[in-house]
C-alpha cells in the first residue's frame, strides 16, 4: 500500500488539474477588455455625438421651413393690405373731387 501512494503522491501533480482562475489570466482579461473599450469608446462617442447633432438639425430645418412659410403668409396679408389701402386712398381721392 505505501507504494501505491508514493505513486499517486508522485503522478498526482500530473493528473489533477488546478482549479479555479489565477492571477495571471485575470489580469490577461482585464487588459483584452480594456483595450476593446478603448477601441469601442470612441466609435460609440462619434455615433452619439453625430445622432443629436443631427437631431438637432433636423430641428432647426423644420423650424426654419416653418417661420419661411409664416414669413410667406405675413407678406401676402401686408400686400393684401396695401392693395386694400391703395384702393381705399384712390376712392377716396375720388369722392373728395
């Protein structure tokens, strides 16, 4: 019996397997993720920055086009308006005579 265990004491080192994670593959981990974010982080910023930027211009269009429409509407009332005072004026000239 002694020798079978002075064999196994002397094999066992080979056979089992260690178990658990050691330091060396945390670390090795710890630097892959690190340089994907690294390699991420930027792709991820510009994407976020150019979606409300264009957000946002997109924005400023619609409000553009629609103080343009307004702007189209107030001139036809003020040429409304001057024809409407120029005929009154010419009527009026009229009927002073």
């Amino acid at each position: 019996m002694n020798d079978k265990e002075h064999l196994l004491e002397a094999t066992e080192p080979e056979i089992v397997t260690r178990k658990g994670l050691g330091v060396r593959f945390l670390l090795n981990m710890l630097l892959v993720f690190a340089i994907g974010w690294m390699l991420l982080f930027p792709k991820i910023y510009l994407q976020n920055t150019i979606y409300y930027k264009s957000r946002d211009i997109a924005t400023l269009q619609r409000e553009y086009e629609t103080l343009k429409e307004e702007n189209r509407v107030i001139r036809r009332q003020v040429e409304a308006m001057k024809f409407k005072n120029q005929i009154s004026d010419t009527l009026f000239a009229e009927e002073m005579k």
